[in-house]
DNA sequence: ACCATAAGTCCACAAGTGAGGACTTAGCAA
DNA sequence: TTGCTAAGTCCTCACTTGTGGACTTATGGT
C-alpha cells in the first residue's frame, strides 16, 4: 500500500494496535492455522519481523487476540433468549459472533484450543454464570455456550442450507426453546409452558407449538 | 515398518482401503490442514504418491472418507434423547463422535466445509429429520444436529472443564430438556413438562429441576 | 549537537506442504 | 513363455510456513 519512498514513522502504540486488529481480522477469518503472519503484517502495513518483536511469536499474538476478542460479543441472560435465538438464525451483525468464529476457525489446533478455553471460561463463561439463576450455573453456561457455537458453526460455517435460506426464522422458537430449557430457572419453565401460558415467541420460554401441527 | 527387502506385494483394493482407513483417522485427529499425505501415507505403509493415484488429490480422499465417516455415528430419535444427552456429555465410545470430530476439526478449511456440509445433509441430516414428527422437520434436525456439536465441541476440543468434570452428569437433565425442546412433538413436550409428571431423565422432556431448587 | 536506545527493514534458513513425471516390476491374459 | 497393463517407487518442483540474525535509521534524553 504504502510505497517505500517514505520510510515509515515510527510509532510503536499505533504499531501495534495495528498488528493486533488485523491479526484479529485474519484469525477470526481463517482461523489459526489459516492465518499467517506475513499475511497479516501486509494487512497492517508492517513487516514481518515485527511481529516477533512485540507479541514473541504468532502464539502469542493470539493469546493477546483471543484476549480481548469476547469483549464485543452479545451477552446473554435468561431474558434476552428470544433475542438471542432470533440473532443466531439471522445474525446480521458481524461482530457480535467475531468471538465465536475465531474459536471454531481455530478449534483444530490444541495449543490454541488451550489458549481460547482459558480465555473463555474467565472473560465470558463466568459472565454468563452470573446472569444464570439456580444450581448448576457453571456447567449451564457452558451449555449455553455450546447451543449457540453450534447453531452459528452449522450455519455460517458449515453452511447448512436450511439455516441460511430464509426458512430459517420459522426455527427461532425452537432455538429459543433449547435456550430456555437450559437458562431459565425450572419452576418459571413449567409455568410458563402451559398451553394458554404465554404465547410465541415472547418472554422466556412458550413453545409455540399450539397454532402449528394441529392435523 | 516394513523394510524395503520384500518389496510389496500388490493388492489395490487392500492398499486402497488401508489408505481410506488412515486417512479417516488421520482426519478425524488433526483436521483436513492439519493431516498431512505424507503422514497418511505413512500410516498406510504406502507410498505418498498412491494417494495421487487413487483419489486424484487430497481433496478427493477426504471427500471419500466424509462419505462413510457418518455412518457409525450414532442415530438419533426423539425417545432416544436422555441417552444420546447422556453419551454427548461423558461418551466413552471413541466412534460415537467421529464424524462429529471430523467436521468440528476440518470446518476451518471451507473447501472441506462444502465437502461436508453435501454429504452431511444428505446422509445423516435427512435420516434425521425422517425420525421427527411435526413440521419444520429439516430445519429441526440441523438444530439438534448443531446442538450436538456444540457439546462435543465444548467438551472434547475446547476441553472445558466443567463439561470434562465429574459434574457433568449433573447436566445431562439440562441437555436432555434442550434436546427435547427441538426433537419431540410440541402438545406432548407440554403434557409431560408438568410437575408431577414423569421425572428425572426418563421417557421425553421431564425437565428434573422439581427436587432441585427449592431454598 | 550528540549518541544510545530501540523501531523498523532485509535476507535467509530449515522444514514442511501438495502434486506430478518418469521409472521399475509384479500380476495376469494370451 | 511372452507381453502388456497397471501397481508401486523415487526424485523433484514450486511454494509456504514461522522464526531468527544482522543491519539501518529515526527518536528522545542529555
């Protein structure tokens, strides 16, 4: 981009800054293994070497990515289920799932893998544990985590056809059902799936079962 | 192993089922980029080269072992919910998962995505959603499908600890009721949902949260 | 003004990747 | 027994990977 007439400023913060936010752009995209560091120096106009001078090796640069790479991720509580199965199916915003897609672009590789579970649990399992009422809070939350890396792993990565076309709303209240059955405390669940309870796809739970299959 | 004194006796279809053999493990173990011909090869006792020859790139063998790596996956029905909830959450079979474990490692790469999601769909999420009553069958099953995986890819890779721990027979209820929120006919989930109705793992849905939490 | 520190650059290495051409030779049909 | 097809082997190519050493030069403190 940058033609070698000027030799660069030096600016170590901005350098940085700037090899960070393209190494996230790339692994996020191209998960570990499929980013590399030249790749990403040329996208953050830098050379190569740098890399290995600030962040140690292409590990540690991601262990600082993956860092701070929940941060923007949507959050999640009880309340906002209906919300948040209506975003899996649908998602349009690209950063809100930045963080689910890095760790399954990266998953195959297990010293990564160690790095993003590490990183998970502590920024936002953790988080997530405390919005949980009832027992099991911990173990519900990886649930949860796991619901939801699998409906965008089956559908943005994997491409399922049916979670791509535009069918796939008709599937927001099962999702959020699923979600539900995990999240909410069990004694609003029963309540709440009456039928006559709540209706559609408002409020925590309410399968939406009545109007449909009734042959 | 063998050394170059006998210099190999030929059979194609043995050499060509050892290669597919090592291949689907070698897969399955490090992911499409992960796995190496070479490695393969090796693994085969066969020379690198056969793998050019018989399948025409490394592509071509990895579509050929996603054809067959689904079928010893365990099948999935509505009645069978507690006890594929139960084997996602502390499974001892080692082929249980492994077409789950070669999708989850390979998804990065989206030429083997493409490859997958094919043959997914048509050899395992179609026989699903034959097994679901109600409408919207297809996209249902690439819920539990999704679900599924997520809890493998929670457990086995990312290796989180609270699904790895002992205490991840506690959530086996949790599981069970989210698989049910997808899988099982909405009027019957309802009926058997009410406290007081059948309890623990057993029979469909039968969220177990009536003892629990009651302070 | 000077100079030491460190930011940035260039070249290179060793190892690995997937793929293909040219060759030897085993196995089977005549 | 003689060939001929194809199974198996060897070597090579062109390329990419992450990392490191040695270098130049801008920058800020004195």
């Amino acid at each position: 981009m940058s033609p070698d007439s000027t030799p660069k400023r030096r600016d170590p913060v901005a350098t940085r800054a700037a090899i960070l936010s393209a190494a996230r752009k790339a692994f996020t995209e191209h998960g570990y293994d499929g980013a590399g560091v030249r790749e990403i120096a040329r996208a953050a106009d830098v050379d190569a070497r740098l890399i290995g001078k600030y962040f140690g090796s292409k590990e540690g640069l991601f262990a600082e990515v993956v860092e701070v790479a929940f941060e923007k991720s949507m959050m999640m509580t009880p309340e906002l289920n209906a919300e948040a199965a209506r975003a899996l199916l649908t998602g349009d915003d690209p950063h809100a799932s930045d963080g689910m897609l890095l760790t399954l672009r990266s998953i195959a590789n297990p010293r990564a893998a160690a790095i993003m579970r590490a990183s998970i649990e502590r920024n936002y399992q953790a988080r997530l544990a405390d919005a949980l009422p009832g027992t099991d809070a911990t173990g519900r939350s990886a649930l949860l985590i796991a619901i939801c890396a699998g409906t965008l792993l089956n559908r943005l990565l994997l491409g399922s056809t049916v979670l791509t076309g535009p069918d796939a709303e008709d599937l927001i209240p099962y999702l959020h059902a699923a979600l539900d059955a995990v999240a909410v405390a069990p004694d609003e669940q029963v309540v709440d799936r009456r039928p006559g309870g709540r209706d559609g796809t408002a409020g925590p739970a309410g399968t939406p079962q009545a109007a449909a299959r009734r042959e």
